[in-house]
C-alpha cells in the first residue's frame, strides 16, 4: 500500500515560494483567510497562519490594483458592430475607525458602501469583460465602463446598448462615456416593479393588468401604459402613493423605453447580466459573513476578483511578481 504524502513547498524562515503565494492567493480570492488555509493543509499539506495568508493575499490584491491600467483615448478603428453594456451598484460592509484612538481596535463601526460594477460584451458572444470600483465613485465606474468597451471591441463604428435598473448616474455615464453612439434602456423587470406595485389598485386581477401593461410595454404604447394609470391616481398629498410614483417614474424616462427595438435586434431588455455578475464577482468574497474591509483592501480584493474574471491571472503570474510575505 502505498502512503499519502505531502506536497512539500520551497518555504523558508522569512518568505514564502512564489508557487505557494499563487496558490494562497487563488484560495484566498476565493474563501476567508481562514478557510483558505485549511484548503492549503488539504491539497498541499503546508501550514501557514491565516494573518499570514491575509499578507499575502492582500499584499498581491494590491499589486493587482496598481497595475491596472484603464484606456480612456477614443479608438481610431471601427470597431465591432454591437456591443451589450451593463453597470449597477451593490453595497459592500466597510469598517471604519476613529483615527483618534491610538488603539483602532476600539470605537470601530460598520458601514455600507457601494460597489460599482460594468460588464460589457459584444452582442452574440459570451465572452464578458469587466470593470468596477469603491473608491473611483461614478466617474471612476464611466472609466471602469468606457475601458471595459474598449476590451470587448469597441470602436467608432460600434453602437453600445446599454441597461440598467434607472438609476439616473448610470445613464448619464453612458451618455457621457459613448456620446450618440449608445443608446440606453431602463431594465425591462424594474420598471416592471413600479407597475406590479400599482397594479394592485388599478385591477381586482392585478396580474392579468400587469401583463397587459407589460404587453404594451413592448410594443412601445406607452400612452396605453398612461391611460391604464390615470384613472387611479391618488390625491397630490396622498402619503403612499404607488400609481403617482410609477407615473412619475415613466414619464420621467420616456426616452429610456425603447423595448420594441431592442427585441426586433435581439438585445436584451433586462440587466440579468449584471446583477448576476454582482453575486459572483462581488458579493461571493466581500459580503461573506462577518467580513468587514478597509475601502482600501475592498478596493483592492475587488481588483483581484476583476483580475481573475477578466482572465489577467495568469498575465499577473507571469510577470517578475514580487514576494510580498
């Protein structure tokens, strides 16, 4: 019978191989730094401490975040014909200290700050680039966008179809980013939710109304949407006021509904994409339980994880990296 052993790493008194921080760093991309050294115990059999695994992890998050560079020239080239953009916002547990305590263990508090996500891909492929940021705010998402763009194939003959749930810093970043070139369209179930929450006081069968709406939705009949509203709005001071709040919000974004085109092309009418992509590249690491970050080590793991997902992991590896624990 032959006995299990252990994959022995070249490990010293004072630093650890670069193999073994690749694969620390993939675990702990991935895990807490706790888990992941268990999983280094089971498929390597090396013991390392878990502040030890935080050094290296977060120590390599930082480089990753470093050396990212993001295009913001206009490309001279064509392009491909279309591309399918996406962004969102997603709260992360952000802890914050008082600098006035010498100790900053103490007086500690929790906050929440948002994570801004872009995905973009050319229309028919499934291959997805992403960008994101905490600390960059809705400029630094544009340029998370705009770069994003670039990587998937956009040019100045490339028409961008952008979604998003409405929120009014996402349009305006398309705007801004993609100028006459994108069009942008409010996330076909969000605007779903505003007519859900009226149609329960405009029909004793609010889902067959809801549908309808919706059927009018895709068709572009927005007047229809507003004939259906109208005779059920609320008085002006009426407190909790669902059929004035989704008239409010249609009108507002008349410009932003084009569902009917979008089908005829195929493109999406939902920002599905996104909020998925918040769940596995964001969520998945920053929100586990009981994690709370500095905004700058989430700055930086969120870099890690668009490293990884981007597909730059072993671009990073391959490099002269340098030994951070």
């Amino acid at each position: 019978m032959h006995r299990p052993f252990a994959v022995s790493a070249a490990l010293s008194n004072r630093c650890c191989s670069q193999p073994l921080q690749r694969a620390v760093t993939d675990f702990g991309a991935d895990v807490s730094f706790a888990q992941a050294g268990a999983k280094l115990r089971e498929h390597y059999g090396v013991e390392l401490a878990a502040e030890t695994i935080r050094a290296i992890v977060e120590g390599h998050a930082q480089a990753m975040c470093e050396q990212q560079s993001v295009t913001s020239h206009w490309p001279e080239a064509d392009g491909v014909a279309q591309l399918v953009a996406e962004m969102d916002g997603g709260m992360v547990p952000i802890v914050v200290v008082d600098p006035e305590q010498r100790d900053r263990r103490r007086d500690k508090r929790l906050e929440w700050r948002e994570t801004k996500l872009a995905l973009v891909h050319e229309h028919g492929r499934t291959q997805l680039h992403y960008g994101g940021t905490l600390l960059g705010g809705v400029e630094g998402a544009g340029r998370a966008l705009f770069d994003s763009a670039c990587r998937a194939g956009f040019g100045c003959g490339t028409q961008v179809h952008a979604v998003g749930d409405g929120a009014t810093w996402i349009c305006d970043q398309v705007e801004q980013r993609f100028g006459a070139q994108a069009a942008y369209l409010v996330d076909f179930y969000h605007v779903s939710d505003y007519l859900g929450d009226a149609a329960k006081h405009c029909s004793n069968e609010p889902s067959a109304w809801l549908h309808t709406q919706q059927e009018h939705l895709k068709t572009n009949c927005l007047d229809a949407v507003f004939a259906a509203l109208d005779p059920y709005a609320e008085p002006a001071d009426t407190a909790d006021a669902p059929v004035n709040t989704c008239r409010r919000y249609l009108d507002k974004r008349r410009h932003q509904l084009d569902y009917q085109t979008a089908l005829a092309r195929g493109l999406p009418i939902g920002s599905g994409e996104i909020e998925s992509a918040h769940r596995y590249i964001v969520q998945q690491r920053l929100k586990r339980p009981g994690a709370w970050w500095t905004p700058q080590n989430a700055e930086h793991m969120l870099a890690l994880r668009l490293n990884r997902a981007n597909g730059q992991w072993e671009q990073y590896w391959n490099q002269d990296v340098k030994h951070v624990a």
